[in-house]
C-alpha cells in the first residue's frame, strides 16, 4: 500500500510540473472518485424516490406525466451508470500508470483538458478527427 500524497485544497496541476507526476495523479483520483461518489448518491435517491411514487394514480393525465417522468429518470441513471463505468476506467488507468495519455496518440492529453473531463480518454486533436470520421460516415 503507497503512502498517502499531501495535496493542498487549492492545488491545481500545472503545465510547468512533470506531466502524471504524484500529484497530479492523486489529484485527479480524487478528483473522480468524488465524481463518482455523488453519482452513486444521485442514483440511491432515486432508487428511494421510484420506491415511494410506486402509488395508484386514478387521473389517466396525471399517470401519464408520472410514468413519463420516471421514464426519464431511468434514462438519466442508465446514463449515468455508464458514466460510472468510464469512471471506474479512468480509475484502472490512473492504476496502471495509463492515465492521461491519448489512448490514440500515445500523447499526453491537456491538463485543462483533463481537467474539465478527467474520463478523456483523447487528445482534443485525435477527439476531433475522430468526430469529424464519424460525422462522414454518418452522412453516407
């Protein structure tokens, strides 16, 4: 087991330290496992919120909207379950010394790139050639 990094509350990774270093890794360990944390929450209060709204509506109108919002709810956790899977990906890497470089280039993905989207997986260049092949595929 590895000794806990000290990080500074108000520690931000910055482009002038060596890239992955400690810190910056435990930063955003952390950083997705809060991410995660809150989903999980998210997803319990509405496991407890369906448990409780499974009542008898009598108004067809207001069974409708009821059942269309849980609907879309379920969406919003299906989502978000697939969230936590890219979550717990990004947790592997982190693990296996992967994280933050493009599984495309071999390069290292942008800090603030990485930080706005810690489960990055691309460098914002191979991102958008990516897009750009599948919008043309898309339109044939």
């Amino acid at each position: 087991m590895k000794a806990e990094t000290f990080l500074p509350n108000d520690y931000t990774p910055a482009e002038d330290e060596p890239f992955m270093n400690e810190r910056q890794t435990e930063y955003f360990r952390r950083k997705l496992l809060a991410w995660k944390t809150d989903l999980l929450d998210e997803t319990e209060r509405t496991i407890e919120g369906l448990q409780g709204a499974a009542r008898n509506i009598p108004d067809i109108a207001d069974r409708a909207s009821e059942e269309t919002d849980r609907a879309l709810e379920l969406r919003t956790r299906d989502r978000q379950r697939k969230l936590i899977a890219k979550i717990d990906a990004a947790l592997r890497r982190i693990d296996e010394g992967e994280y933050g470089y493009c599984e495309v280039t071999g390069d290292p993905i942008s800090l603030k790139r990485l930080d706005a989207r810690p489960i990055a997986t691309m460098s914002l260049e191979a991102q958008e050639r990516h897009e750009r092949r599948e919008k043309v595929h898309r339109d044939d």
